[in-house]
C-alpha cells in the first residue's frame, strides 16, 4: 500500500483530479479552503480602481495532492486498515 501511495504523480494523475473538482464549490466552514484576493495592476500608474485586475488565489496544490491520495487510496478495501 505504502509503494502506491509514494509514488510519483503523473500528469494523467493530475489531470483526473482536476476534473473531479467542482468549480462552483464554496470554501469549507473550518476555513482550509481559503482563497485570495489580490489585485494587479492593469498600468504602470494605477490611480483608481477600474485600474486593475481582480484575481483570485486558491490553494489548489495543496487540493490537488489530497485528490490524488485520496484516489490512490480507493483503490484499497476496508480490510487493508
């Protein structure tokens, strides 16, 4: 179990778990999903709001490789723990 778990991930590994997500999904009430907010500038002088971008920054790595564990890990029975 311990060799599948370690292994190295993939592309295909990756992939598949990045569709799995939902993108509509809110953050969870503990707060782990958390998100930022940062704003970049459009100009080099920005003076008013309509002067920059609003992005938005998830912590999707870390979600990212719980997916992949967590898909790696299905592939095991009750009777393994």
């Amino acid at each position: 179990m311990t060799s599948k778990l370690m292994q190295s991930f993939f592309a295909k590994d990756v992939k598949h778990a990045l569709f799995q997500m939902d993108p509509s999904k809110s953050p969870d009430e503990d707060g782990i999903n958390r998100t930022l907010i940062c704003l970049i500038p459009k100009i080099d002088a920005p003076s008013k709001p309509s002067n920059f971008m609003p992005i938005s920054l998830c912590n999707v790595l870390y979600k990212i490789i719980t997916k992949v564990m967590t898909n790696r890990l299905g592939g095991f029975g009750d009777d393994h723990f």
